[in-house]
C-alpha cells in the first residue's frame, strides 16, 4: 500500500467530503437513538501540516489555506470556523498546522452516547489512529469492507452511518464499496452512507453509480460531482463525487451547494457541480 493520506489531507477533495460530513453529522444528531459511525478508510485521524514530507505536495496549501484566507463561501463555513478552531484550540492562531481527519471531526461531533469506529490498515497510520481516537472512539486495525458487515450485524440498538473512503489505489475499490453497501442494506436497510470517489473520467464514476442503482435496490441514493475542470485529461483528479445513501430529509439540497461553493473556490474555466438522485 503506497497510498499515504497525510500528502493530500486538506486538499479541496477533503474540504468537499468533510463539509457533507459534518452537515449529516448535525442532521443524524437529531435522530432518537445513539449513532453508530464507522470510517472504513480512517487514515491517522489528523494531520500536522507542518510535516515537511506532507507539505511537499503543497495539497493543504491549495485547499484549506486557501479557502482560510479568502472569504469562505456560507456553505463552508461550518469546516472552515471547525478547522480555525481546532488549530486554536493547539495553539496555531495565525496558520493553519493541523488538519482534522473523519475520525477527530467525526468524535468531535458526535453525543455522548454515540460511537466511532474506524478502520485502517496501514500500521505507521493505524498507530496514529489510535492514539487520536482511543478511548473515546475505536480504532481497528483491519479491512474496512470487513468490519463494516460486522457492525451491521451487531448494531440493532443503533442508527447507522458508514463513511467509505477508500485510496482507490486498486481498482476493486468500486466494486468492494457496492458489494460491501448491499451486505450492509441487507442486514440494516435503514444504514446510512456517505461515499467518496475521485472523477478522472466520466465512464469510471458513471458504471459505479449504474452498479449502486442496480445493486442497491430501494435504498435513496444522491450523487454529487464536484468538477474543478472539464474532463479533458483521464490522467488528472479533476475532482471528486460524493455518494450519499439513504441521506436524512435536507442533505440533499445542502450537498449541491457544498459541491457549487467547492467549484467557485478551486474550480477553473468549465468546472461545473451536479447532483443527481438515482
Ligand atoms: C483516503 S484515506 C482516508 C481519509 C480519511 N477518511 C479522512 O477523511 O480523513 C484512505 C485510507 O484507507 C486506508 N486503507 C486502504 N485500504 C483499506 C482497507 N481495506 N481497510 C481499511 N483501511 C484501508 C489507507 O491506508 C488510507 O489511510
């Protein structure tokens, strides 16, 4: 596994996933039973911005340092004020050198008496991991699609949210999400998803959402694409969807404008923000 989160965390991909995140956060807070999350894909929980390797890529430096010294459009600005605070709360004022991976935002707005787990493989990372989340949230050090089945079978005193965010390093990530998703469904119709994807070309991220709608029968299904440029260059990440199964009432409107105010800040000529229901 070469795939190492910390060289693109904060990017604008990031931004995207977290701002949905911390939006069904809010919405699943309301709901009457303790919320169970698990983070398939954890990576190490938070990331020092400062670590001379990471910042190398220079991700964090197009994307959350970026959107923090411009006018952060309303739609970001629940991750924004989030980010500025935590980077406060270390001691960083004036820069942003930490950034909050799902597991750290997730725990950070969950109640008391709902949980985290999450999944990583990598050991450099999975040490990370535990340390940030460990006692209040549950790190494992094994396959996310794995445990995902696992919990569905053991969680009937809670509401379900899953986050899926795999590197896409191998291509069996796509079809592993929709066969672990409707596993998952089928234990616990009612389980919620957030789903992140990078779109390179339009053929990839099209026979993925033509899968879910044919293997996820009957679960609500709204897709989000966040394109920075025109699809031009299959080689580049020229931006990111977001999948969101069996969203709550209002996730859907809030999603398109996270994607629209992603695009106005990091897009380029021809970028463009669509949500679809399936
Ligand atoms: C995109 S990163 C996760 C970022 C994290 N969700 C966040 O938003 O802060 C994906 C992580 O999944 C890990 N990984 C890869 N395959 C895995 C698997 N089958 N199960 C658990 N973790 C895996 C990688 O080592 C990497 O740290």
């Amino acid at each position: 596994m070469n795939y190492r989160h910390g060289y693109h965390a904060g990017n604008f991909a990031d931004l995207a996933k977290h701002a949905a995140l911390l939006v069904l956060l809010r919405l699943l807070r309301e709901g009457q039973k303790s919320l169970r999350v698990v983070d398939t894909h954890a990576g190490a929980g938070a990331y020092d911005l400062s670590d001379p390797d990471f910042a190398r890529s220079k991700e964090a430096e197009a994307g959350i340092k970026h959107l923090l010294s411009h006018n952060v459009p309303d739609n970001l600005r629940p991750l924004a004020d989030y980010v500025r605070a935590k980077n406060a709360a270390v001691g960083f004022h004036t820069r942003v050198g930490l950034y909050p991976g799902s597991p750290v935002l997730t725990l950070d707005h969950l109640r008391a008496d709902d949980d985290y787990i999450g999944c990583e493989l990598r050991p450099d990372d999975y040490g990370l991991l535990r340390a940030r989340v460990e006692p209040r949230g549950h790190a494992i050090q094994a396959d996310g699609y794995a445990i995902a089945t696992e919990v569905a079978k053991d969680s009937d005193d809670h509401d379900l949210l899953y986050l899926i965010d795999p590197p896409f390093e191998l291509p069996g990530d796509y079809a592993a999400i929709v066969t672990t998703l409707a596993e998952v469904l089928d234990l616990r119709p009612d389980a919620r998803a957030l789903v992140w994807l990078p779109v390179k070309d339009l053929e990839t991220l099209d026979s993925f959402l033509r899968h879910m709608e044919r293997d996820l029968e009957g679960a609500d299904i709204v897709a989000a694409e966040v394109r920075l440029r025109p699809l031009w260059n299959p080689m580049k990440m020229n931006g990111c969807a977001l999948v969101a199964v069996n969203a709550p009432e209002g996730f859907a409107q809030t999603l398109e404008a996270i994607a629209g105010d992603v695009v106005a800040v990091f897009g380029e000529a021809g970028g463009v923000a669509k949500v679809q229901r399936l």
